[in-house]
C-alpha cells in the first residue's frame, strides 16, 4: 500500500500535475487572455505592497532557478566540472535559506495585508488567497528541510531528489523509489509543489509565464472589473 501510494504522488502525480501546467495555461491564455495578469491592489493600499512584493518575488526568482537548475542538471556535469555533491548541497542551503527567509517575509506582509485590510480583502477572489497561503506554507516546509539537509552534508539527500527529477522529466517508470525513503518534510515539499504547478493554470501566478515578454506588448486593455453584473435597479 505503501510502495503504491509513493509511486502515485510522486511517479503519477507530476505527469498529472505538469500537463494541467501546460494545457491549462495554453487554454486560458486562448480564451481568457485579458485575465492574463497578476491583477495588483496597489491602489487600494500601498503600504505593505512594495516591501511584501519585492521580498516576495527577488526571493521566489531565486528560489525557483535554484530549483530548476539544481534539479535538472545532469548530476554528471557536476561531477565533471568538479563541484562535488557536499559544496552543491551547502550552496544550496545557505543561498536557498536566504532566499527562501526573503520570500517568506514578503509573503507574510502580504498574506497580513490581504486578509486584514478590509478593502484588499473584499476585492480579493479565493483563488488570491488560496494561492498565496499555499506559497507560504511551501516556503514554511523549504526552510524546515533546511535542518535535515544540514545534518548530512554528503550531498547524498540532495542526488536523491535530482535523480527523481531527472527521471520524472526522462520518463523513467521508476523515478517513484527513488524518493521513496525520503523523510516526511522532504515528501510533502515535494507533493505541495507540485499542487502548485497543477492550480497554477487557475490563479494570478499565471502572470508569470508572460512577463516581461509578450505581457509588455500586449495589445488591447485590460479588464480589471469584476465580471458580476452591478445592479442599478
């Protein structure tokens, strides 16, 4: 039961998770392409915002290349440019606790500004502040992996999780066990990540994907009006 319920959340899951990313993304960006942004309430408050956000997002950026680098270079380059696994995994809690102590602090501000301003909180949706609790409870289990990691400065954690990366973007059908022994925090970092990725289709983070590229260009206004019809009645 066990063996089979790892390989769900962490050999099917992400397949689930990574085409809802994509498929989710490309559908709303076709028909809802005025929705396509982060939809700010700088002007219904502005204190907090700037500290919350820039804290937020420097912090998140690095975090999020640390990742993506860190996860899905081959462990083979390391090893030929001859950064050994122990350094690999020092840099990444001291860059990756800084970062992540930046964001989590800016996310604090903001969760504080949006759920105890009454005009932020009114103009907010559920998927605002579903989507910012989830971020800062991810952020929460980041830096509570950071004491385990540091406790076994082998590297040995860290080829763990870059070898099931790997494996879940190669297709490997037993990418599965190679978390399977994985310590708690470590599996359930994982598993809310990936929740993540499977509602961001469905929530502001969208905004992401385009900026600052296409999103600078865009033709047309943006609609930041509620949908509900306003009776004048």
């Amino acid at each position: 039961m066990i063996t089979y319920l790892n390989h769900l959340l962490f050999g099917i899951y992400p397949y689930i998770a990574l085409a809802t990313l994509a498929i989710g993304s490309i559908i709303r960006f076709d028909r809802e392409p005025y929705s396509w942004r982060s939809g700010s309430s700088q002007l219904l408050r502005r204190k907090q915002l700037m500290w919350g956000s820039v804290l937020f997002h420097v912090g998140v950026i690095f975090i999020f290349f640390g990742h993506l680098i860190g996860l899905l270079t081959p462990i083979a380059l390391f090893d030929a440019l001859g950064i050994s696994h122990g350094a690999k995994q020092l840099l990444a809690i001291v860059a990756g606790g800084i970062a992540g102590v930046m964001a989590i602090t800016g996310a604090t501000l903001l969760i504080h500004r949006r759920f105890f301003d009454s005009r932020v909180r009114a103009n907010s949706s559920f998927s605002d502040n579903m989507i910012i609790l989830l971020l800062w409870i991810q952020l929460a289990l980041g830096l509570a992996t950071i004491p385990l990691s540091a406790s076994h400065l082998d590297g040995g954690e860290m080829v763990k999780f870059m070898t099931w990366a790997q494996g879940i973007f190669t297709f490997q059908s037993n990418a599965s066990t190679y978390v399977a022994d994985a310590h708690l925090i470590f599996k359930m970092h994982l598993f809310l990540g990936l929740t993540i990725l499977l509602v961001f289709p469905f929530t502001r983070l969208v905004h992401m994907l385009s900026a600052p590229v296409r999103y600078l260009w865009r033709g047309g206004y943006q609609v930041v009006r509620s949908r509900k019809v306003i009776s004048h009645g």
